[in-house]
C-alpha cells in the first residue's frame, strides 16, 4: 500500500525490490515539485531569487524536456514531440527555461504532466521488454546507458531542481517544506 505524505507526495517503498523503489523516489520527487508549483499563478511561476534567472515555470519546462528527451527519445529512439521537435536548440540550447514565460501556468502544468505521463508508459514498456539493464537505443558519445542509469540520473535531476525549487517557492509566498 503507498502512503502520502501531508504535502500529498508517495512516499517511496521501505521494502521493495530495486525497480519499485527506484520509481517510487522518482515518483516522490515528481510529487514535490508539482506541491512546490502549485496554486502559483503566471507571476508565482516567473518569480526568481537573487541573481539566478531560473523560475518554478522553467523548471516545469526543463523537467518535461528532460523527461522526454531520456524516456522517448534516448530510450525508445522516438523522435521529439511536436512541443520541441520545432525548437531550434542551436540558437538558444536554453530554450525551454527561457521561453517559458510566455506560456500560461495551465500550459506550463500539462506540458510537465503529459511529459511524465509519456515517460511512466515507456518505462513501463522498456521495464517489461529488457528490465533495468536495457540499452537506450539511442547512444550518444559516451555509449547507450541502461534504463537504471535513465531512472537514477531522472531522481537526481528532479532532486537538483527540487532544491532550487524550495529556495524559489519560499520567496514568493513564505512556502517552505523539506
């Protein structure tokens, strides 16, 4: 049975086997950063602290690429959704952080939970097809990582942008947590 916690996150299997748990703390720090995002409107998601340009919406963008970019296309080989198929990444490799200000928070919040939506589905497949030690199809420079090594770098980017995200929060409306 999960449990959630106050804030309404699952809180990740005590004991379970390593593919649970592994999705169940990417799960939790999804869960995190949709509660550190919530009830903010346009203003609340453009808000930025000291000299970083980061924003809570940026980092909505960002994490929705970065889901996509891992799940389908690196692990899959798919080719980009239409949302950054378009983008030209080589005139501004920071596309997602900065054009999100032009987007509506409710554009911002589905384009991040269609993005993990994707990404549960084809980890779902990749888990049934080859388990945690499937290649991505798609390698890059350094080689084809294993689905371990997508799910455990997805926790620590979620985790990274979760710290900027307390920091981000707390400044716009006094919201702190864990």
């Amino acid at each position: 049975m999960t449990h959630v916690d106050a804030q309404g996150r699952p809180e990740p299997p005590d004991q379970a086997d390593e593919t649970r748990t592994l999705l169940g703390f990417l799960d939790y720090q999804r869960a995190t950063l949709a509660w550190k995002c919530s009830g903010l409107d346009a203003a609340g998601l453009r808000a930025t602290v000291g000299i970083s340009s980061m924003t809570l919406g940026g980092m909505l963008k960002h994490l929705a690429w970065v889901e996509d970019y891992w799940c389908a296309y690196r692990l899959h080989g798919l080719e980009p959704a239409p949302v950054w198929a378009s983008v030209d990444w080589a005139a501004d490799p920071d596309w997602e952080w900065n054009s999100a200000a032009g987007d509506s928070p409710e554009e911002l919040r589905r384009l991040w939970h269609e993005a993990t939506e994707r990404s549960r589905s084809l980890v779902g497949r990749a888990l049934a097809e080859g388990g945690l030690d499937q290649r991505a199809r798609r390698p890059d420079r350094r080689g084809a990582p294993s689905l371990r090594w997508i799910l455990f770098h997805l926790v620590e980017e979620y985790a990274r942008h979760n710290g900027h995200a307390d920091l981000i929060r707390e400044s716009v409306d006094g919201l702190t947590g864990e």
